[in-house]
C-alpha cells in the first residue's frame, strides 16, 4: 500500500461516518480504521498515525459510553483536514 492508498481509504472510511451518534459505528469499521493506522505507521506516516490513532482512542471511548460525540467530531474534522491537505513528500512529514 502506498500513500495515495492510505488517503483514499481514509476518504472512503469518513465519508460512510454518521454525522453525529458514534458509539453506533461497528467495532468492524474502528478495526478497518486500526488497520488503516498501522499502515500509516509502515509509510511512515508520523502525523497521519497520531490523527488516524486519536480517533480510533475517542470512538472505542464514545462506544463505552466515556466520550461526547463533539470530542469524536473534533478528532474526525482533524484527520479530514489533514486528508484534504496532504500532499506528497516526504512521509515522516505526513
């Protein structure tokens, strides 16, 4: 897997999110976004891992009750910036 491959699953995995009610979201979706970090973590990825990470930390939280839907927003709308943006370089700069 690449870097344009990790941006386009990421694409396709926010765009299927609900706007809001999370802890709804299936553990099969939070283990597809587990996957899509430790891929990031392969491509060196540095800051893409950290974003792809902290969501995956406020969706198990929400799930369980110990988080508010704007906590998981928050985190989505940060890993959407940073999808919408990234450019090629180098990747521990991504």
């Amino acid at each position: 897997m690449n870097i344009e491959d990790v941006q386009a699953k990421l694409v396709a995995f926010l765009e299927k999110l609900p706007a809001s009610g999370f802890d709804t979201i299936a553990d099969s979706d939070v283990s597809e976004l587990e996957s899509l970090a430790g891929e990031a973590d392969s491509l060196g990825m540095n800051s893409g891992k950290k974003l792809i990470a902290n969501l995956v930390l406020a969706l198990k939280a929400r799930k369980a009750g110990e988080n508010t839907d704007e906590s998981v927003q928050l985190r989505i709308t940060a890993l959407d910036f940073y999808v919408t943006h990234l450019e090629h370089g180098e990747p521990e700069d991504l």
